[in-house]
C-alpha cells in the first residue's frame, strides 16, 4: 500500500494515502482567473513519481529532470507485510534506488543494497529493485526467464499505473502508445493465468517471418548471389564435385609413396649426365683410334734406291757436309719408323682398354637409369602425394560449402511452409490453453460484465479469443464509441485485473487512475465509478487512489450515505501558483 509521497524539495507537498478509496482533489480558488488552468496542478506528476520510484526508465523531458529538482529525491512511502520502508528515486543518479531501511532484512527480499553514508540511505540499482519488485507483486521469480520474451514488471504495473503521457489511456489492452502487440499478449495472458510461453512462441515466430521477409528481398535484390543459389544448380555442383572427390580419393589409395622419390630424380639426372659425357668421350677417342691406325699404316720404310741416289748426289755437291755413309743413315731412319710404329700402337691399345671401359660404364649407367625411370613412373613423391591430399581436402570443404549453402537455400525455399505449420500448431496449442483455462476466464468475463453493468444499460464484453496472429484479449463495446465509453472501458478492465489479482493472492494492492480518465466521462458514470471502486476497493482489499479536479466529483449524482468527502486526501491542491503538488511553477 502507497502511504505518502513526498519529495527533498522544500516546497513539495506530500499527499499521504489510507487503505481504500483516495481522492487527490484540485480545488478552484475564488481568486482563481481565466487564464489560470488547473491542469498544472500536478495530479499527472504524481502518476509519473509513482512510475518513477517503481522503476520506469528516465524521461529526459520529465519534470524530475529540470534544474528545479537538480540533486533532489521523489519518494514513496509504502507499507508491505507489515513494514513500512521509503523508497527514493532522483535525476542525479537515475539508476539507483534509495531506501530508508534494509528491506533485504526486514522484508526478507532478495535485493543487495549498499549504503551511501553522505545521504545516510541504503542503495540498490533500478533494474535490481524492479526484479524484487516483479517477484514480490507478480511472482515473476517463477517464471522460466529463458525465453526471450518474458512478462516484465513495468509492463504488468502499467496496466495498474496507466501514464496518460505515455498513451496509456488510449485503449484497454494496451498500457502505451508504443506497446508492441508481443508484449500485450504476452503481459496479459500473464495477468489472466494464461500460458503466456505460447505468446512468446508466436512472437519468435513473427521474427522469423520477418527475418524471411528481409532474406528474400535481398535475394530478389541480388544482394546474396554469391551466397545463396537455386537449390537446383547446388544439387548439380554437389554432385559433380562429388564424382571428383571420389575420384581423387581412389587416387590416393592405389597411390605408391617412394620417400626417396627426390633422392632418385637427382641420381637420375647425375646419370644422364654422366652418360652424355661417356658417349661424347668414347665418340672423340673413336676418332683418335682411327687417326692412329692410319698413321701406323704409313709409318713404313722409304724407298732405299731412291734415297741412296740421292745420297750419292749430295755427296758430290756437299762433300764436306755429308760425311757419313748411306747405310748408317738407313739404320738410323729404320730405328725412327719402328719406334713410331711401336708408340702408335701403344696409344691404340690404350684407347681401345679406355672406349672398352667406358662403354660398361656407359652399360651399366643404362641399366640404372632404366632401373630409375621404371621406379619413378610406377611411384610418387611425398610431395605430391601431399598435393593430392591438399586438392582433395580443398574439394571436400568446397562440398561442405556447397551443402550448406544448399541447406541454407533449401532452409529458405521450405521456410514459409514450416513457419506456417508452427503457427498453425502454435493457434492451436493458443486455442487449446483457453478451453483448459475455461473456467477462470468466464470468471473474468463474469467479473468485467459485473462492473461494466453498474456504469452503462449496455454492458461491455471482456473478450479472450485466438486469432490468426495469437491471443487477443481486449474489450469490445456495441454502439457508441466515444471517448467517454472509452475510459470507462479501460476502468472496467483495470478494475477487473486488480480485483482478479487480489483474490489470487497477489501482493499488488493499489490501483492508481489519473483525473485524464474522468475527463471526458458523463458526471453519472463518474458517479458510479467512484462509488464501485469503493466497493471492489473494500470488498477486495486494495488501495484505489484517483487524483481529479474539485468540479468533476459528481455530488448530486452520489448516494447519501457515499461520504466521499472523507476519502479526499490531504492536502489539497489548488490551481493557485503555490498551491499545486510542487509548491510552485516552473
């Protein structure tokens, strides 16, 4: 229960609250003028304190944020389980949570505060304070927080705290303008006792359609050529690759590793070239035998006859030259030719031993070269054996490339059909979870017609039906559609969720409802409203608190013995420039 606001602002006025009705009234002062308008009252401002110590996110244009308020705290005094505690909120440290008392102690919430001795006041951070608080109002702390949508606290309060500057007077089912038809679904079936995991389903669901949408578009955009194909042509190149791996792979078992492969290349090619050296050697001293065989054949004596005639002839020209005799210089001539002779063919016989050598050497080159060629022609080298492996381990990932992309190509083509069987399964589980629940909703429908009855001759209907977009819980109305049926529509089922909630014995006690709501409703319905929400206030145990405008309270429209005057808070507000929530304007 909300037992005071109040503020660190000298001027604030700090309106305190009781069990039950509470009226915040703004009067009209005598002196009031023209132009002077009670809408700066701050009947709204205190809508946005509550929302602001019970952790909504910081509105940069809200008034907390002005330099007014530069270093100052809004507070809420609240009553829970017995303990009384106040918990703070200001523009200077936004994210923190100051607190009067050890609440983790007291309350025995599972919170870590830390202390700021400046300000002598306990702290914990926003987002911790509003998962104590979703445990503590809604049991939140049950629910399987895996799923990627999850009801949340500040959504599931808003239904309970609508800000009119948020949009949230605008329609029942939702508590924003900006509320998204996920979160709607998914808070309300919360709040209903429904399987709210069926909603969160529906809306991964929307995301992959729309992630489809977006896939398509790129792909008929050519955006993704080079990613994705036509599940045809992948399936033709899967194949085709398939055929060269196996190929490659028959390869490489027959494959014959020699690991002296390039041991051998070399000797091979030392071998050539010492065969060419060989045969050109043995071709040049073939050419020399055959000069030395036709010199020793005319290394022979010359002709005697001759030789002695011209002996004889010298003799008499030169005879003091020519002193020896013809035969000694025949002697002499013989001993030269046979020397020649036997030296020409000791140079032959050489010869002959070196081609004769050479040419088994150049054998025996032959039958190793042979030998090596056979070998490297039947084997192969490690290198290349790590070659092919290499080729076919690139292969073998070009395939499983290719698989992905087709699986990702087939993904796409079959994904509307799947997506469409999971909603349709996911409609029915919806429609499933209603009947189960069948019971309580009637009981819903029941309790909304019930206090719809006591405001117009032609009730309202709480409506829970399963769509073709997933559950819709909303409130459907015959005839008029003003903004007057309007508000009293979102009453009527703010109403409904408060008094549900109190009998399912949920610690949320207090429903807050800004005078935006009754301004456009007929004084007799006001009337009524005001003296039902007494009622269901008392009959199930919550604070209802209601801040208005002096002239809006429907005197003569009220039963007698409705003392509403005794439910109007203290202090009250007037439209003076002192006499607002503030104390003054700004």
């Amino acid at each position: 229960m909300i037992k005071k606001v109040f503020s660190t602002h000298s001027k604030f006025k700090a309106p305190s609250f009781d069990p039950g009705m509470n009226l915040l009234i703004v009067d009209k002062t005598e002196q009031s003028t023209v132009k002077q308008t009670r809408n700066s009252a701050g009947k709204s401002s205190l809508i946005e304190i509550i929302n602001f110590v019970f952790g909504a996110d910081n509105d940069k244009g809200a008034f907390y944020n002005k330099d007014a308020f530069e270093g100052d705290l809004f507070s809420v005094e609240m009553e829970y389980s017995g303990v009384t505690f106040v918990a703070s909120r200001g523009s200077a440290k936004k994210n923190r949570i100051y607190f009067n008392k050890r609440i983790d102690i007291d309350l025995k919430l599972d919170i870590e505060l830390e202390e700021d001795t400046e300000i002598k006041l306990f702290f914990s951070s926003v987002n911790d304070w509003k998962k104590v608080l979703g445990r503590y109002f809604f049991s939140i702390s049950t629910v399987d927080t895996i799923s990627k949508y999850n009801p949340s606290f500040r959504s599931l309060f808003s239904y309970l705290v609508r800000r009119e500057t948020a949009g949230g007077m605008l329609e029942p089912k939702k508590n924003a303008r900006q509320q998204q038809s996920y979160d709607e679904q998914i808070n309300l079936s919360f709040l209903f006792g429904l399987d709210w995991a069926l909603s969160s389903e529906f809306q991964v669901i929307r995301d992959k359609e729309k992630a489809l949408k977006e896939l398509k578009k790129s792909l008929k955009q050519g955006y993704l050529d080079a990613v994705v194909d036509a599940p045809a042509n992948l399936r033709s190149k899967i194949a085709v690759l398939e055929g060269k791996i196996s190929e490659m792979q028959a390869n490489l078992r027959t494959f014959n590793l020699l690991p002296e492969y390039r041991q051998y290349e070399n000797e091979l090619t030392k071998i050539g070239i010492e065969l060419r050296a060989c045969i050109d050697k043995n071709t040049i001293e073939k050419e020399l035998l055959e000069s030395l065989e036709t010199s020793i054949e005319e290394a022979s004596s010359p002709d005697y006859d001759s030789l002695q005639q011209l002996y004889q002839e010298s003799l008499q020209v030169f005879p003091d030259i020519v002193k020896k005799r013809f035969d000694e210089v025949q002697i002499f001539h013989d001993s030269v030719v046979r020397n020649r002779k036997l030296y020409l063919q000791s140079e032959i016989e050489r010869v002959k031993v070196s081609i004769s050598a050479r040419h088994s050497r150049i054998t025996e080159l032959a039958q190793r070269q042979t030998f090596i060629m056979d070998l490297l022609q039947t084997h192969g080298a490690l290198e290349q054996y790590n070659k092919l492996n290499s080729d076919l381990l690139r292969k073998q990932a070009e395939l499983e490339d290719l698989k992905k992309r087709l699986k990702t190509a087939t993904d796409i083509e079959d994904a509307q059909p799947r997506l469409d069987m999971e909603r349709a399964a996911l409609t029915l589980k919806i429609g499933q979870n209603i009947q189960e629940n069948s019971i309580f909703i009637s009981k819903a429908i029941q309790r909304f017609e019930s206090i719809s009855s006591t405001l117009f001759e032609q009730t309202g209907l709480l409506t829970v039906e399963n769509t073709a977009n997933g559950i819709s819980i909303d409130v459907s109305k015959q005839g008029d559609k003003s903004k007057g049926i309007k508000s009293m529509q979102i009453y009527c089922f703010d109403m409904t969720l408060i008094s549900l909630l109190r009998e399912q014995g949920s610690n949320i006690d207090f429903l807050v409802h800004d005078s935006h709501l009754f301004d456009p409703v007929d004084s007799r319905q006001v009337a009524h409203a005001l003296v039902t929400g007494a009622e269901l206030a008392r009959k199930y145990n919550f604070q209802y608190i209601i801040t208005m405008n002096s002239d809006q309270i429907p005197y003569d429209y009220l039963p007698k013995d409705f003392d509403i005057d005794s439910m109007i808070v203290s202090p009250r507000l007037t439209d003076t420039d002192d006499g607002g929530l503030f104390g003054f304007r700004f």
